[in-house]
C-alpha cells in the first residue's frame, strides 16, 4: 500500500498521480489510411506505397496551373510504357485493363482536394489529365507516377458519413438534396454505365453554364468564367463501387462537368451533355 499512500499524498497536495487506475479505453476504431500527394508543374510527390484499404487521399496543388490526381488501377501485366501509348493518342478510348476507383479532382493553385475510397492491392499510376493552356497534357511533362498498393495492414476502416449522395450515370448527375453553403462530404457512385467524373466549377459572378460551353469551345481565350473546386474522379461503374469527397462551398453557382471520353467517339462527356448547373444556398 505504499504506494497508494505516496499517491494519496500526491492527490491532498494537488498533483494527481493515479492511484484509482481506470480500465484502459477501448482501442480507437481503424481510421483510413491518409495519403499527402503535392502537385507542382509537373510533378507528384507522392508514397511509392501504400496499404491496401480505406484510402484518404489528401491533394494539395503547390504549382501555378490547376491540378488533379486520379488512380488509375493497372491490369492484365500492363505497365507505364503502355499508358503512355494510350495518352498519345487523342482519339484513344479507355483500355479494359485500366480502372478509376478514385481521384481528387481538379484544383486551381494554392487550393487542394481530397478523395476517400477503398483500395485494393495492385499496380496503379498516379495521374494528371489536365492539359497547359498551349495544349500539351500534364501527364506528358511528367505528372504520371507508379504507386504500388501493397496487402492491407488491418481491419477495413470504417467509412465517413456523407450528407449528399452524387449518383453518377450517362450523362448526368442525380444529386440526393439541395446543397447548402458550408461544408459537405459528398458519396459518389456511379450509375453507369460508363466511367465518369464530377469535376465541380465555381462560375465566376453572373456567369452561366453557356459562357462555359462558348469559352471552352472558343479555344479558351480570355480569362475562364469559372474556377476549379475540386470533386471526384470515378469509381467504376460496378455494383458497390463508391467514393467520397469532403468540399466546403460558398453560396453562388456551380457546374459539375465530366470530362472522361466516351466509349463511342473519344469525345469528354461535356460535349454529350455531361454538364450540369448546380445552385448552392
Ligand atoms: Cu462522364
């Protein structure tokens, strides 16, 4: 009891040294794994690996042109060499051995986002598919990485709680509810049946989804009427797949625009329609 005595002592003279042990607290639940990948021009700095399993994937764009990181999963024994081949060519579909279970989507300088899915074990690349303003793809000046997902390292974390549900599908977007101004975690999925993005734009003051179109289709000249704020790249449309993303949005208007090539003619999603006005109150 000498001890409990000194621990008595040490409580009547304020310092509190614990006689009365508690049980020890219940071991934290498995949170997801957090991945920091910096993008400058034109690069990723980002792990060589990383675990299998609920994967937060926290993007921040340190260059001075906007910047995105997608997943890509890589199958069949492909490799860099024949994605590269792929990006060459402008008219290129996407190849069945090539699958898009995440990415933070597109961000303007100084800005980041983020993206929560699950990964499994495998090959995958990390990638840029933002293009300069002459034209030239990111990925071709560098911004393509392989990152190996390696067997996970314990139990699946337990998933974030989103309070808006984006469902994907050809060529728009089902939205679960009006979106307020303030903070959001967002779950994506996608209705298919191709593959498909949300890549949300804030438009710049009494600027419209047409100005959009007339500027994009115009060669992009003049300042852009909106910005860049992030969103999701995938997941595949399978049964079960889904992602998340957290953004915190100003009221004003948005646009959710996907740029992935359709299957038929290579040509984005945009041009198919795939674009979509979205007030946040
Ligand atoms: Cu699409």
């Amino acid at each position: 009891m000498k001890a409990c005595t000194t621990a008595a002592l040490a409580v009547v003279s304020g310092a509190m040294l614990g006689c009365n042990r508690k049980p020890a607290p219940p071991p934290a639940p498995p949170v997801a794994n957090v991945v920091t990948i910096t993008a400058s021009d034109f690069s990723f700095a980002a792990p060589d690996s990383i675990p299998a399993g609920l994967t937060t994937v926290k993007l921040s764009n340190t260059g001075k042109e906007p910047h995105q990181v997608v997943f890509i999963r890589i199958d069949s024994g492909k490799t860099m060499t024949d994605i590269a081949n792929v990006m060459k060519d402008p008219n290129a579909k996407i190849p069945a051995w090539m699958s898009f279970p995440m990415g933070a989507n597109t961000v303007e300088p100084g800005d980041s986002s983020n993206a929560t899915a699950a990964l499994t074990a495998g090959n995958y690349v990390l990638i840029c598919f933002v293009s300069s303003p002459n034209g030239t793809p990111h990925a071709s000046k560098g911004m393509v990485r392989p990152v190996v997902v390696t067997a996970a390292t314990g139990p699946m974390a337990a998933e974030p709680t989103a309070d808006i549900t984006i469902t994907e599908k050809d060529y728009t977007w089902d939205i679960s509810g009006p979106i307020t101004a303030g903070m959001h975690t967002f779950r994506v999925e996608n209705a298919g049946p191709q593959v498909h993005e949300v890549q949300i734009f804030q438009l710049a003051p009494k600027k419209t989804g047409k100005d959009f179109q007339a500027w994009m289709t115009g060669g992009m000249k003049g300042p852009p009427p909106a910005t860049e704020v992030g969103g999701f790249v995938g997941p595949m449309p399978v049964a079960g797949a889904h992602g998340y993303f957290t953004r915190t949005l100003a009221a004003g208007n948005y646009l959710f625009i996907c740029f992935v090539p359709d299957v038929k003619d290579a040509k984005p999603h945009v041009m198919h329609g795939m674009i979509k006005e979205v007030t946040v109150s």
